[in-house]
C-alpha cells in the first residue's frame, strides 16, 4: 500500500526517483527497492517522503488508503486479461476512469 503510493504521488509530481531520494535524504537504490515493495519503509522515512511530497505523514497515509481502495475496485471490475469481468459487468456503470483503464490495458497487451 505504502509502496504504491509512493510511486503514485512521485509520477504526481513528476519527480524522478534521484529527485525524490534527494529532497527525502534516502538513498536512491534504497528509494528504488520501497517502491518495488522489497524493503519496508520505516516511520522517519515515511515522514521523509510525505514532507518531500508536500504532505503530512497522515495526508500521505489516507491517500495511500484512497489508493489501495481505488485498486481495489479495479481488480473487482477487470480480470487478468483487462476485460470486465462478467459477473459485474451489468450492476456497475463503466467510469470514465474505468473506461480508461481498460483502454490502457488493451493498449499494453
């Protein structure tokens, strides 16, 4: 969770990795496994990367859980193979978000 939203708010604010590890004071290969979800990230650098993102440890945190929730829904629409899965495919109306997503995927395979 933490993980993914680290890359979700540096792709935001259009940082590459060596800029965030710089204003977070984290080392770049150290940057790099968070992201990938490899090694845990500890209290003071969560602090760390919040303030580098302009945000609270706490406002860092609730978006994360947006994030997760967000995830969450998609993988509840779509199935591996990127279309909706048919089980909900009549109960929910298509998002633009979602209709998006689906195109990105159909994109990428």
């Amino acid at each position: 969770m933490v993980a993914t939203e680290v890359r979700v708010q540096r792709a935001a604010k259009k940082l590459d990795q060596k800029k965030l590890a710089d204003l977070a004071g984290i080392p770049r290969p150290t940057l790099s496994r968070m992201e990938r979800g490899l090694v845990a990230i500890d209290m003071e650098q969560l602090d760390r990367l919040a303030h580098a993102f302009g945000m609270t440890p706490e406002a860092f945190m609730a978006s994360a859980r947006r994030t997760a929730e967000a995830q969450k829904q998609r993988d509840a629409i779509y199935l591996q193979d990127g279309s909706v899965n048919p089980a909900i495919a009549n109960t929910v109306p298509p998002s633009d978000e979602h209709m998006e997503e689906l195109r990105r995927r159909n994109r990428s395979s």
